[in-house]
C-alpha cells in the first residue's frame, strides 16, 4: 500500500501540469490545513488528498468542515474502494472520491479537473 501511494503521487506530478504540494491557511483563526496537492485550474481550485487506505465518514465529515463555505473542489484518492454510506455522504457532500490503480486514478483526476 505504502509504495502505491508513492507511485500515485510521483505519476500525478508528472501527469498534470501546475499540481503543486502547497498549505491552505483557511480561515481568520489561521487554521492551516496542508494537502498532499493543490491544483488551481480556470479559476477552480482543488485539493487532493492521497490515503494508502479506504476513505471513511470521518474524512468526509472532517473535509466538509474544513472547506465549508469556499470554493474548493475537494478529492481524496485511496488505495481501496469506499463503502456505500462513505460514498453517499461524500455525494452529498461534494467530495470527490478515487480509487485505483495509479494510472486509472490519475485518468479520472484528469477527467475531473478537466471538466
């Protein structure tokens, strides 16, 4: 698991151009939140987060208070597939939820931030 999220970070760095590993100071309190990768694109910004496992309710529930209010498209991407509760709180939420071999999720990346 540990070498695939390595091989998905160094793959997404090559493959889509002004992804960069960056922090978000998000509110007047200077919460910091530090990202695996930022990628502002025609005035969308989006937050990659890149897990060696599943994706939980408690990363949506978390992500959704992190970005509620601002205009960010959050995206995890992990090792395995989420449950069903996990990805219907994250539609509803907006969050954005990958899962893959290391060329497949950076095909859908692609596809989401191209859109």
């Amino acid at each position: 698991m540990w070498r695939w999220k390595s091989d998905v970070e160094e793959l997404i760095k090559k493959s889509i151009p002004g992804i960069r590993e960056g922090t978000l100071i998000l509110n007047q309190s200077s919460y910091v939140y530090k990202p695996t990768f930022i990628l502002e694109e025609e005035g969308k910004k989006f937050i990659i987060e890149v897990k060696p496992r599943k994706i939980g309710l408690r990363d949506i529930a978390l992500i959704k208070g992190i970005v509620s209010g601002l205009n960010i498209q959050p995206i995890f991407i992990a090792f395995k597939e989420s449950d069903e509760r996990t990805r219907e709180l994250a539609n509803k939420s907006g969050v954005r939820i990958i899962s893959g071999s290391p060329d497949t999720v950076v095909r859908k990346l692609r596809e989401i931030v191209e859109k």
